[in-house]
C-alpha cells in the first residue's frame, strides 16, 4: 500500500492517546521503575563525598550469644565516639525498653543523650518509629528532655515492590496523648542526624512556602505524578532521592570500644547499627543493605546536596512526557513506513537510540519515561507497517487463509475450477479452471486482496484501470488476460490464457545453466516485452524465473521456445492499493530485486534492468552474482545488492565478452546501468552478432 500522511497522523494519535490514558492509570509505573534502577546499576562510581560518614557496626562477632546490645555497652560506645570528637552520632538501635541492664542502665543512657543535646558537638540522635493506622509505633526511652532535637524517625517507604526509592524526610509533630503513646520525632533518622552536623557548620533549615531549605538548597517534594508514580499519596514530606553506588566507611564496635578504628573519627558524622545476621535488611534500587547503611547513605546524599552542590534528581513535567510519547508514536510511523513489509537491521537504531538517551538523562541525574515511549513506538510502528482502513479487519480470517474450496470463484459461475491451487504466492493463488462457456481452459490468478464492504467498488475502479492499462500494451511476450473481476468472497481475479510449457524456475531446477547464446536469446525475449512498458515509464518490479514461462513453438532452436512475462506490475499495485492486504515479502524475490527497491525509492524501467541482469549472469554461471543461495535471509540480499561487487564469471569462456554488459546492468546507482529494456536489447544484440561472425 501508499503510505500516506493521514494515516500516520490517526495512527500516531490513536496509539500516543491509549498509551497516555495506560500511563496516567498507573499501567507502567511498575516497570519504568524497574528500568529506573536498572539504570542506577549501569552508572559509574561518583565522584561524591563520602569520608564525612562513617558507619559503626555491630556484628553478631561483638555481641557473642547475643542478638541486642544492652544500655550500658551502647552508653560505653557512645562515651568512647564522643571522647574521639565525633560531630554527631545517629543511633539506629531501638530503646523503647531496657535492654541487659534494668531500668538504671536506660536512665544513665537518656542522661548521656540529655546533656550532649546542647553540646557543641557530640549529639546523640535516638531513633523510634512512627504510629500507624491501629498500630501507637514504637517510642524512644523515657526521660529525654526535648525529644524532636534528639529523636528521628526510622520509617520507611517501600513501594509495591518492596523496594525503597522514595524517602520520608519530615512530618507534622503526631499528637500525643496525656499518656505519651506516639514518637513525637518530626524528621528522619538520617535527615536529622546530617541536619545536626550540617547545623555545627552554620547551616541552618528553613521552611518556604511549604519547601524545605537547607541553607541556600532546596530539597524537591514528591508530588502525586511525580517521575515514575501515578496516584501517589504524597503524605508527609518526601523526596526521591539519587541513590549513588559509594562504599562508605564502616568500623566495628569493638574497634571503637578498643580505640583502634583504621581512620580517625574527629569531626565525623557517626551512624551506628546492627550489622550483618544482626541487622534488618533494606531493598534498594542497588540492591539490599543494613538499616543503618541505609541511612548512612540517606545522610550522605543530604550532605552532597548541601555541601558539594549536588545536583537533585529531577523529572520531566507531564506536559513534557506527552509530547516525548507523541514523538516516539511519530517515529514509529516513520519506521512502520520504512519497514514496507521488509526487514532492516537499521531499524533497531530507533530502540536502541531511545534507551540510550534515557540512560544518558539518568546519569545527567534527571528521568525520562522509557517504556511508555517505547510501546508507543512499537504500536504505531506496526500499525502503519500493517495498515487496514478498519483496524478490527486484521483479524478477519480471509487475509491469511486460502480462498476456499468452491465450484465457481466468480459472481457469475462462469468459471469452474479445481478447489486445490496449483500454486500459492506473496501475491495470491493460482487455480486451474475451464471456461464454461468456450470449454476451453484457462487459469484464474486470485490476488490476496480483500476491500471493506464500502471499498469494493474503489477496488474494482483501480483493478479495472491497471488491467486496461495492461491489455493497451499488447505485446507478444506478455501474458494474455481474458476477464477479470472480483471474485464472490471480493477478491480481485483475472483469468489468463493457459500456457503448455514451464516456468524458467522449472527449466533451472531440471538444467542449472544454460548456454550463453541460449540465455542471451531468453532475456533479449523479456526485454522485448518489457519494450512497450518501458516507453510508458511503466515498470514490472518483480521479474524473476516464477514470472518467466516458456512455451515450446516447435520451431529449431534458437527459436524452439517463445517466452512470455506473467504478474506484470501486480507487485507496485498491490503495494499502492487502498484495499487491506495480506501480501509478505516473498523470498524468492530478493536475489533479483534492485537497490533501490530496497531503499523504497521510487523505481524507474532501470530497476527491471538489474533484474534481468542477475537473470542473465544466474543463467550463464548457474549461481547468483553474490556469494549467496535461496535460504540467505533479507538482510544478507539488502547488503549484498547495496553494496558487493558482483563475483566475476570463471566460465564458458564464450561469456566473456558479456562482463562489460552484466556489469552495466548490476551498477548500484541507476544512472549508471542501462536506462531501460530496449538499450540492454540492442547491447545483447550487438554481442549476439559479434559470436555468429
């Protein structure tokens, strides 16, 4: 079929509306987010700040026999980190009871965390978790004197996957009951913890116009649509942070008690946790880490942020991501269009070109969705490839299954033939009939083309036009064609005269090559039937041995046979009507189709001229001009036409003097070949009177 503009345009709309309508319901938030973290492990290590953070851990190796620490080993850890000056130390350790040392060790605990509170340095930040739904959370111990300074909130969001992308920085103060049964902590562990340190350094938060600031940057809230999410409840204060795959230095508990850490912790922001069989697991984006790494990693990415100018991740607007659908649907058509039923390795750039570019914005630190451009791509592609006026009409069984089995095929019963095909193509089906009222035989061609109900008559003007065009040229060496119509199921027909004889096809199968004299005679038979067409600008398209018949005159040779050229043209038409096809590239096609058919140029009589001249050179050598066979694939052919040289013939020693021609009908370029039949005509005539002398 034409490609047309329209249909692009209601394919690209059609396709980028149902996509938008999929992306706004949710439909792909699961996988963009999947190819979000496949992304995140792609990226190289940063160049990032790490050595502010250290992690304390506690392995099973530092409690023997024991999965808790008790107060008064966590007090003596944190005395020990507080005489090493460290700057601030955030506790991922429930104490919401006493813990190995009764009620006394708990209180000396609280009583260390009260006075480092106002401290230059040293704060101790405690950790509990939020109420939620029927569940009061879990609270820090007793006793502490201002708990939002010195308590931050362990929660965390996992989305549907259990995995952890999204982070809750800061909520409104819970209310507490006369009995105090709720965390009253309004910030996150990590978040408080860098908050702390950054606080010693001058740095102070600020809330503006419902935006957190952290001196001069600001920390990007999630919204309901935010990058990825659709619906989300954007409850409390969260942001989308970008993870970072950075190994930030860890210590033991037993080091610190011993004094012996491999680094130096002055002036350092401390985490300290459970590590290893000990430690709850958190699954990211990088896959599962300790809890208290976790938010280790959270307070580094707030110190990144602030102090080294780190980029926040970004996302497109939704405005943005409409149009980058409405993009890749039009660069769908584009290949749809390209693909013209045929297979070509180029067309993998455009996938291939869309991940790249969203890969390239994620290390940039932004997101772009891939997936819903991706099926936009795809689905528009497939439908210009595959383009009906009905979309629902490929499904219709008719255009992929033989016209059935039926005494008569046309409306007016004229012609009976043999239910089983002698032969099936791209183009149709070929049965054996008897013309009832001449009692002659005949053979009815039936092209697989089946027009919607208020097409058929658009149909049978353009089939009539092209049949009457056909019959005006009136040659010798072209197929005669005695009726034609639409068959009872609407199927375009023509019946052409029956033929005694074989196909070249045949005549190759049963004799490999053939004589140079005699070849040159066969294709200067094609060439004066292609004569009349070409005058007219009119070009066959798909000449190969299946569309060349011999049929034997009895005469002596060289005139024993008198060729003659079948399916003239059907392949262009076809291609060009308005009617739903079920036409497939046919194999047997690509030895001899020119370049510039495959490139879906428009062709000239030159094209029919690099047919013939893989005809000629195929008769002569009994192999193609390429070092290829039948079962070679599309894109060997594509590759081969567009760009080898063909092989040189080794023999008869008699077809030497054709090279100078095969190789003007094989050039690449159009203009470099014969301009049409009746040329290549007269250079094999003068070869041919050059042997008789």
């Amino acid at each position: 079929m034409k490609f047309r503009g329209w249909q692009a345009g209601v394919a690209a709309g059609v396709v980028t509306a149902g996509v938008a309508l999929l992306d706004a319901a949710g439909g792909f938030a699961g996988l963009e987010l999947g190819v979000y973290d496949r992304f995140l492990r792609w990226q190289p290590l940063p160049d990032a700040r790490t050595s502010d953070v250290v992690v304390v851990a506690i392995r099973p190796e530092d409690l023997p026999g024991r999965e808790r620490i008790s107060d008064r080993e966590l007090q003596a850890l944190l005395q020990k980190l507080i005489a090493a000056q460290v700057a601030v130390v955030g506790v991922d350790v429930i104490r919401d009871v006493p813990v190995g040392s009764g009620a006394a060790g708990q209180k000396d605990l609280v009583r260390l965390v009260n006075r480092q509170a106002d401290a230059p340095q040293g704060n101790i930040i405690l950790t509990c978790l939020l109420p939620e739904a029927e569940q009061r959370g879990v609270l820090p111990p007793p006793g502490l004197q201002n708990e939002q300074q010195v308590v931050g909130f362990a929660d965390l969001l996992p989305d549907g996957d259990q995995v952890v992308r999204r982070h809750l920085l800061y909520v409104e103060t819970p209310e507490a009951s006369a009995e105090r049964q709720t965390c009253q902590a309004r910030y996150s562990l990590g978040f408080l913890t860098a908050l702390t340190y950054l606080e010693q350094q001058g740095y102070r938060l600020t809330i503006s116009q419902g935006e957190l600031w952290v001196g001069q940057r600001p920390i990007r809230r999630l919204s309901a649509d935010a990058g990825p999410y659709r619906g989300l409840d954007p409850a409390g204060y969260q942001v989308f942070w970008r993870y970072r795959r950075i190994a930030l230095p860890s210590v033991t508990m037993t080091q610190v008690l011993q004094a012996q850490t491999p680094m130096p912790l002055r002036n350092r922001l401390v985490l300290v946790g459970y590590a290893g069989g000990l430690a709850k697991q958190v699954a990211t984006p990088l896959g599962k880490v300790d809890s208290v790494a976790f938010h280790a990693q959270s307070a580094a990415q707030v110190l990144r942020v602030v102090l080294d100018g780190e980029s926040r991740l970004w996302w497109s607007p939704r405005w943005a991501q409409g149009f980058w659908l409405l993009l890749w649907s039009g660069l769908g058509a584009w290949v749809g269009w390209r693909l013209q039923r045929r297979w070509e390795g180029t067309l993998l750039l455009a996938p291939g070109l869309l991940i790249l570019l969203t890969w390239g914005v994620s290390m940039l630190g932004g997101w772009v969705p891939l997936v819903a451009p991706g099926l936009a791509w795809l689905g528009t592609g497939l439908w210009v490839w595959w383009w009906l006026p009905r979309p629902l009409a490929v499904l219709r069984p008719q255009l992929s299954l033989a016209v059935p089995g039926a005494t008569t095929l046309d409306p007016k019963g004229r012609y009976a033939i043999n239910p089983k095909p002698l032969s099936e193509d791209g183009l149709g089906w070929v049965y054996e009939a008897l013309d009832q009222h001449l009692g002659k035989r005949v053979v009815m061609r039936v092209l697989k083309l089946l027009p919607s109900p208020h097409r058929r008559a658009e149909l049978r003007q353009t089939f009539v036009a092209q049949v009457e065009r056909y019959v005006a040229l009136d040659n010798l060496h072209l197929i005669q064609i005695l009726d034609f119509g639409l068959t009872k199921q609407g199927f375009p027909f023509y019946v052409r005269e029956y033929l005694p004889g074989v196909s070249l096809q045949q005549r190759l199968r049963d004799q490999q090559q053939l004589s140079p004299l005699r070849a040159v005679y066969l294709v200067r038979q094609i060439c004066k039937g292609l004569e009349p067409a070409h005058a007219q600008g009119w070009v066959h398209h798909d000449l190969k041995p299946e569309n060349i018949f011999l049929i034997p005159t009895g005469a002596k040779p060289p005139l024993e046979e008198l060729v003659k050229i079948l399916d003239f043209g059907l392949t262009q038409w076809i291609n060009d009507s308005t009617a739903n096809t079920a036409i497939a590239a046919n194999a047997s096609s690509f030895p001899y189709m020119a370049p510039e058919l495959l490139a879906g140029t428009t062709a000239q009589p030159s094209a029919d001229v690099y047919s013939l001249g893989v005809l000629l050179y195929q008769l002569i050598s009994g192999h193609y001009p390429f070092p290829l066979t039948d079962t070679a694939p599309f894109s060997q052919w594509c590759h081969a036409h567009q760009h080898l040289d063909p092989t040189p013939l080794t023999s008869p020693a008699t077809a030497q003097g054709l090279e100078p021609i095969l190789h003007r009908c094989l050039a690449k370029a159009p203009r470099d070949r014969y301009p049409n039949a009746t040329a290549l005509d007269e250079a094999l005539q003068t070869w041919q009177t050059q042997q008789t002398l």
